[in-house]
C-alpha cells in the first residue's frame, strides 16, 4: 500500500472506536476531529478542491465525465489523484463520495438531468397532477440509475484500501417532490392536497430505502460500512436526512409532511444523521430532538449566516437534549474556542487548514483541551 494512503490507515481502527463511542456520547481519549490539509507539493489541487467538509467534488469534472459518456476510469482517476493529495489528520479519512447531484433520485423517477459547473440539476418537473402518482416509480432500465450503480461499483472494486466508496445524495421526501412538481406548485399542493403528498412520500422513501441498499450491496465486499456525503463511520448502511424544503415550511407542517418518512428511513438505517442547514431550518430543530430515531444532528449555518462557534446556545442545547453533534470550524482558533465552550462526549468538528503541521497541531490540541474537559 503506498506510504500516503498507510498513515490513515494505520489509526483507522481508533477512529472506529472514537465514533462507536460518539453516538453513546463518551469519550475513548478525546472528541473526534476531522482536520483536512494539503499533502507538501500538493497545494494547488488544494486550492481548487479544498473543503472543510471532507467530500472534495467538482461539478466541473462530473460534467465532463457527462461529456465523455460517462467515462468512470476517467472519473476515478480524476478524483483519486485529489483524494491521494489530502492529509487526513485525526479522525479524517479518504472517502470517494459518489455524487450525482442533490437529490439524484428525482432523476431515477423520470426527470430530466443536467450537468452544469456547479451543480446537477433535475427538471423540468414531470408531475402534473397528482392523479399520475401511479406513474412514479424507479425504473430499472433509467440511464441515470443503471450509470450511478456502475459508477459505485466500480469506485468500490478500484478502492483497495486507498479510500471508502460513499453513496450519491439521494434524499426523499419534500425535496424530491419539488424536483417532480415544481417548488411553488408545491407549496399549495400542501394545502390543497396533503393526502396526495402524503401518498407520494411513502412511495419517493421506498425507492430511497431500495435505491441505497441496493447500491451497499455493491460495496459491502470491499468495506463494512457505507455512508453518504459526510464522511463518517458507522458500521452498515447509513445517510444523511434531509430536508431542504423545510426552510419553506411551519413546524407544524414539518411534522405532517416530513417527520413520518424521516422515522420511517431512519429505522431501515443502522445510524442515521440529520442534516440541518441554515437559520430558515432551525425553527425545526426541537421537533428533531424529539425524534429517538435520529442518531446525531449535523450543523451547516449556510451561505452567509454566522459561523458555528455564532451559535454556542443552539449547539448547548443539542447537547443538553444527548444528541450527538457534528459541526464545522472555519480555522483553528474556531476549534478551539467550540472545544471550550461545548462538550466534548457526542462531538465531531471539522476544519481545513493549510498544511500538516497546522492539522496536526489541532488535533493535539483537541486532545489537551478534551483531558481538561473529561468528566470524572
């Protein structure tokens, strides 16, 4: 195995250990950290692909793997020489995120896709009325699907132990059916048409539930685990829930239109993680502590808002409430001042940094200030 790929390996097992221990909220010697740098020499793929969120995609090299139909040993070259230039300090570690876009599953129930520089996009909406749901459905021989089961199997075949194969972003629910009806003709279907919707939920969370099982099976010879976009170890078969479409809703009708299928996707999971993104989502946040099925709360302020260590009294209350938390910090001085001001059982943080020595100056540091911290 070559030298770069062993230095992560070599502590992986710990690692394991430290997330076992992350959803019970305690601690085996310190919070997890996840601290992400450029290898020397490697600073300029750096640059083009760095994230504090350990995923490192490009919509640009996806369009182009579009382009030269769906070439996968030109994807995976591409995206292993970005995933073989990372340092993974602490409790980071190479994951080939298999991403065909937010929400892919819009695209195997019939909609049309689009490559773009920046994004995937599925539209235009399918859906004209709600007396057709019968007609949603995954299809087998859609080119989207079949090409995401390929592609994840061959990233998986090609892994041997240089990275972990992680699931495209599927999602259900709300989001999904926004990509199929529209986003405003969504918002009044919820008032005209709630049993319709609630229909097509159940169905849109089944070919969830099938869709990521069926892509495990691809992978589960080569790893015990399968995760989706955040990187994170849990052994079996997990993913992120989600919601976008909630920050367009009231609580109330969160609870009726986004919390059943949650429950219901989330028991079919051996761990699962809610990812709660943006101010506009936080007026959920407490029906989310009251759900027992919802393993650990990730924390995206999004584009513009304040940075997490902005807000300490939310992140105190997640915690109080025993719910495992997963947030991102900007640089070191954020990791710090978070380690100080929340506890250290149940807590992941993330950062990219620099270099080398800054990442693993963090983590020592994660170290010192979890021992002040430990609970007798």
């Amino acid at each position: 195995m070559p030298e770069k790929y062993s230095k992560w390996m070599s502590g992986f097992d710990k690692t394991k250990e430290r997330f076992i221990a992350f959803y019970d909220r305690e601690i085996i010697d310190r919070a997890l950290i996840q601290a992400w740098a450029p290898l020397k020499g490697n600073e300029q793929i750096w640059k083009t692909y760095r994230t504090k969120y350990g995923n490192f995609k490009s919509y640009k090299v996806l369009k182009e793997w579009k382009n030269k139909n769906f070439d996968n040993e030109f994807l995976i070259r591409k995206r292993s020489e970005v995933l073989s230039s990372i340092y993974y300090g602490g409790d980071a570690f190479p994951s080939f995120f298999v991403d065909m876009g937010p929400g892919s599953i819009a695209a195997y129930l019939g909609c049309q896709t689009e490559f773009r520089d920046e994004t995937i996009w599925f539209g235009p909406p399918i859906l004209d009325d709600y007396r057709s749901i019968d007609s949603i459905k995954l299809v087998e021989d859609n080119e989207f699907w079949k090409v995401t089961q390929e592609l994840t199997k061959s990233v998986s075949d090609q892994s041997k132990g240089k990275y972990f194969t992680a699931a495209t972003n599927l999602i259900f629910g709300l989001d999904i059916i926004a990509s199929l009806r529209g986003g405003q003709k969504l918002l009044f279907d919820l008032i005209e048409c709630p049993e319709e919707i609630k229909k097509l939920n159940d169905k849109i969370s089944d070919v969830f539930i099938e869709c990521l099982f069926r892509l495990f099976d691809l992978v589960k010879d080569n790893q015990d685990f399968f995760s989706g976009w955040i990187p994170v170890y849990s052994q079996g078969c997990n993913h992120p829930l989600q919601c976008d479409y909630s920050a367009m809703i009231s609580p109330k009708m969160f609870e009726e239109f986004v919390v059943p299928d949650l429950i219901k996707v989330a028991r079919k999971l051996d761990k699962s993680i809610y990812h709660l993104d943006g101010p506009d989502a936080v007026r959920h946040l407490d029906i989310l502590l009251d759900i027992p099925e919802i393993d650990a709360i990730q924390w995206l302020p999004g584009d513009g808002a304040p940075p997490a260590v902005k807000w300490i009294p939310m992140l105190k209350k997640i915690q109080k409430k025993g719910m495992p938390l997963i947030i991102y910090a900007d640089n070191p001085k954020e990791v710090e001042e978070l380690m100080i001001e929340l506890e250290p059982e149940g807590l992941l943080i993330s950062v990219a940094v620099d270099s080398e020595k800054q990442a693993k100056d963090i983590v020592n540091n994660v170290e010192k200030l979890t021992a002040r911290k430990a609970k007798p």
